[in-house]
C-alpha cells in the first residue's frame, strides 16, 4: 500500500479517538472523574479537569463518528465494536495519562511533553489490537506508526487554535 493510502487509513482509523479526545475541552466540567479524592501516595487521583460530563460525551461523540465512519466505509471496515472501543480507549488513554503525571507532580493542565501527545492514542491502539486480532483490517503496524508520528504534530495545531480561541488555558 502507497503511503499517500496509508496516511488516509491511519486519519480514518484515529479519527473518532481525535474527536473523542477534544471534546471534554468544549463540553466538559461538572462533577470531577476522582471526586475530588486522593491516591494512596496523598496525590489527587486525576485532577479538577477530568470529569464525568467531559468523559461520557467525548466517548458519545467518538462513538458516533465511529457510526457515521462504518455507514460511509462500511461496517466490514469499521464495525460497530470499533465504534465504542477506540473512543473509550482514546479517554482512558488520556486518563492514565493524568494518572501519571499526578503522580510525578504536574499540576492539571500542566506539561508532560509526549506523553499528553500520545496518551490517548496508546489507549485508543490498546482498545483495537482485539479487533485486529479477531480479523479487523483496519489496523496494521503501519498504520500504528503514522498514527503515533502524525499525532503529536496534529495534537499540538490543535491545542493551540483552542488556546487562542479561549477554549484552553494553556496553549498544549
């Protein structure tokens, strides 16, 4: 397959995991994911900018791209179980990724170069490695690899658009 191919291939199958990822920055607030509690290190389990609003529709919007994504490619390409597996892996990606870097001290909203990139994308490749394993095409080594190098580039433009537009305090 060409690389111009497998680009198209690697945006189609982390899209709903983008979309699933942004949308707590636009709808998110309420009650917080760790209610406001401590890890047993003393450390606050996710942080004020995790919480179960920003999760259930980041996770409601992946998973209707993921829909709409099987109804234009065809559910062969993206089944149904790709729909609620990449979005939910994309968000607990990114939760383990507030994990940690609570755990090393990185305030909520805070820094942590790489891994707030990429989090939510190992989440989403962990979530859909069962579906490649049961015979789902959509997936490959290759397309792994784009996905990881075309990431942090994309995650970057993005967050800082949504900084200048107000929508993010901090502009990564």
């Amino acid at each position: 397959m060409n690389i111009a191919l497998l680009l198209i291939e690697a945006l189609k199958f982390i899209f709903p995991a983008y979309c699933a990822n942004a949308t707590p920055v636009l709808a998110g607030g309420g009650t917080k994911m760790d209610f406001d509690k401590n890890f047993i290190d003393g450390k606050r389990i996710f942080g004020n900018n995790k919480t179960w609003r920003g999760f259930f529709l980041g996770w409601a919007v992946g998973f209707l791209v993921g829909i709409v994504e099987g109804f234009i490619f065809g559910f062969d390409n993206y089944p149904l179980l790709f729909s609620v597996l990449i979005p939910l892996g994309a968000l607990l990606g990114d939760l383990t990724g507030a994990f940690i870097k609570r755990r090393i001290d990185i305030v909520p909203g805070g820094l942590l170069p790489i891994v707030d990139q990429i989090d939510f994308v190992v989440g989403a490749v962990v979530f859909a490695l069962p579906l490649a394993l049961i015979s789902w095409q959509g997936l490959s080594w290759e397309v792994i690899v784009i996905v990881l190098l075309l990431t942090p580039p994309i995650h970057l433009l993005t967050n800082f658009i949504a900084y200048k537009l107000k929508l993010k305090r901090h502009p990564w």
